[in-house]
C-alpha cells in the first residue's frame, strides 16, 4: 500500500510539474510544443468549457478596447481602420457568433455601434467580395429583431451585382503575365471570398424570402470551388497562381488561412441554409472532405503550419489559419459531422495551440499579418481577425462534451 501511494503521489508530481512547464512556457512564449499539446488531450470537458469563456471573455475585451488606435498594436495595417471593409468584418463576424453563445451585452452594444457607425454600408466596390463581408453583420442584427432598413443598403449593391452576374474568368494571373486576361475579382475567384461574400448573398436571400440571392451564392459558390480545390490533397489553393508553385520541399503551396476561411465560412453557411435546401447535403460533405485533408496536415504541436504540406519552411505558430481550422473542426465535432478520434484529438490540440496564444490581458499573438500566402509571423504580430478566429473557436467550444 505504501509503494502505491509512493507511485500515486511520484506520478501527481510528475503531472504537475509538466503542468508547471506548460504554464510556462505559454506566459513566455505565447506558444505550445508537441508535448504540450499531447498534454492537452486528458483536459475534461468541464475545465474546456470553462476556459472557452474566459479566453473568449478576455480575447473580445482587448480587442474591443482597441477598435479606435491600431498604431499602438499593428505591424502591417493596410485596410485595418477601414470599418466597412474584410479586416473588421471578419473579426465582427466573430464577435456575432460569441454574442450568440453567451448573450454578452458588451458584445452586441459593440456590433450595433459599429452598424450604426457604418450607416449600413457596405465598403467601396460593389463587386468585390472582400467588401461585401460587412453586410453579414448587419443581416445578423437584422436577425435579432431588427427590420430591412438594416439590410437595404446591402440589397442595393447584390442587386447591382446580380442584373450583371458578371461571367469573367477566375483566373487570377499577374497582370503583365502571359496569362492576365483581366481582373477576376468581379466574382469570387480566390480562396478568402469563400468566407467573405457567400454567406452575405445567403443571409440576404433568408431575410428577403427572394431565392435568387442564395441561387447566385450556390452557383458561384461551386464555380469557385471546381476551379480552386485540389480533389488530390482536400486542401484549397489560394488562387491560380498558386497551381504550380511549389513551397521549399518541392509539395504544392497551400496556404493555411486561405484553407482556414473557407473552412470556417462552412459551419455558418450551413447554418444558416434552410436543412431541406437539396444543396446542404453537398456543403455538408465538402466540409468533411475538407476536415479530412486539413487534419492530415496538422502538425503535433497543434498548429497548422503556415504553408500546409511544408511544415518546415516557417517553423512558427500562426494563429489566424489555426483559429479559423480548430472552429471548424469543433463545430463538425459538435454537430455530429465529425466523430473520428483524430478529429477530435485536432480540435483538442489545435484549441490548447490558441489559448497558449492569448495573453494574460487578452491580446492574440502569433498572426500573420494581411497578405495572401505563407509568410513569417512573429510573437508580437497580431490582428483584429486572429481575434475574430479566436472567438468564433471559443463559441463553439463553449459547447464542447468530448
């Protein structure tokens, strides 16, 4: 009885003490490491749970106290002030789905703030996809009991886009290339407008009871996808000028937040199409396929490498594509999609990478910065949609029961 006892309290301390490391090692780093991660398997359901709201607590109160000064905290900020436009939106979108968990109040004043702000607008160019991402947010507001006012000038600007239907090629070629045959940015012809636009189209097509609005999201939706997803590796290439490019390795260039907003664009899409929509069923298997390939090149840490199939070319964290992947895969999880141990160890694992990245005040580190294929990102490096993909994992881990 005694050696049991000895081996009993020999193995607590042994546990803690690597507990001990950890917790280090995320207060220095902002990062986990493969052994970490493995660690953070055994977590119950319960202590998940709880650290979902006071990570996603924490995450949304930073980020908010910092919508008015980016200069402080933004290494590239490009469109980042821009209120109407992707870089907002995509962490506002977030924000929508963690009020939508937790009814938290701070949140929604915010979202209805920033509507009103925009006088429900949409940004610049009516038919770019990035500039069409806002209007989920105001179709959101719309949905919690608003009326069409909300929604009307994003009518105006679909219905401009759907008299043309523009029917240009998706392909994305420098111009000056051999290949340039113009732009293709009328319609959705890189990886990211997955996220931004179709849901909007979706969104307006429910509220409005009108069906060409969901019809022209479905049909673009899938040209998209037939041009731009590789059935050999279940991943998505950014756009086509990434078809033969080849990381350092020698594999093909997939970049991991371009697989990451379609990824996490999925759950709500399907979400919010109607379950009878004789369309659903072949989102809903997309998402699994797609599952599969992004699980198969998780690395052990927990991360996704920044270029998917070369993990070894930039050998740091990055947030952005991890947040986007582990919020999908825990909403597949969740929704019975997904029930394959690996899947669940991913979320599990890829959940432990995100909240090692955010600190004690609630500033999400480890993100790449704008741009459009694998690039270096850095501790301090952040952005308001790292924050947004935190939020949207921590919604749905506030559901977690694996």
């Amino acid at each position: 009885m005694k050696n049991s006892s000895s081996k009993i309290f020999t193995g607590l301390a042994i546990t803690l003490s690597s507990l001990l490391v950890a917790c280090s090692a995320f207060k220095s780093t902002y990062s986990i490491n493969a052994d970490q991660a493995q660690l953070a398997l055994n977590a119950t359901p319960e202590s998940i749970r709880a650290e979902a709201k006071e990570v996603g607590d924490r995450a949304m109160a930073w980020q908010l106290a910092r919508m008015d000064n980016f200069e402080d905290y933004i290494v590239k900020m490009g469109r980042t002030p821009n209120t109407k436009e992707w870089v907002q939106a995509a962490f506002y979108i977030g924000l929508t789905q963690w009020v939508e968990a937790t009814n938290d109040q701070a949140g929604l004043t915010a979202l209805k703030e920033l509507a009103i702000h925009n006088d429900y607008q949409l940004a610049e160019r009516p038919f770019h996809a990035d500039d069409q991402a806002v209007g989920q947010i105001y179709l959101w507001l719309a949905e919690q009991g608003g009326d069409k006012s909300m929604y009307e000038p994003t009518q105006k600007v679909l219905d401009l886009v759907l008299a043309e239907s523009p029917a240009t090629s998706l392909s994305h070629a420098d111009k000056g290339s051999p290949d340039y045959v113009g732009s293709c940015k009328k319609r959705w012809c890189w990886s990211d407008a997955l996220f931004m636009a179709p849901r909007t189209w979706l969104m307006l097509g429910n509220a409005t009871g009108d069906s060409r609005y969901i019809d022209y999201a479905n049909k673009e939706f899938w040209a998209t996808t037939d041009y731009l997803f590789s059935k050999e590796h279940s991943l998505y290439y950014r756009d086509s000028r990434y078809f033969k490019e080849k990381g350092d390795n020698g594999a093909p260039v997939f970049w991991s937040r371009g697989n990451g907003w379609v990824f996490s664009a999925l759950p709500m899409f399907i979400d919010d199409m109607a379950e009878d929509h004789p369309e659903r069923p072949r989102y809903i298997e997309l998402f699994k396929i797609l599952a599969k390939g992004l699980v198969n090149v998780q690395k052990p840490d927990g991360y996704w490498a920044t270029s998917l199939m070369d993990p070894n070319s930039l050998k740091t964290p990055e947030i952005s594509g991890t947040g986007f992947m582990t919020y999908g895969l825990v909403w597949g999880i969740n929704n019975g999609f997904l029930t394959d141990q690996e899947s669940i160890d991913a979320a599990k694992k890829g959940w432990a990478a995100l909240t090692a990245s955010v600190d004690d005040e609630g500033m999400v580190h480890w993100v790449q910065q704008i741009g459009k294929s694998p690039d270096p990102a850095a501790s301090h490096h952040t952005q308001v949609y790292g924050t947004g993909a935190v939020l949207l994992a921590a919604s749905e881990m506030l559901k977690w029961e694996k």
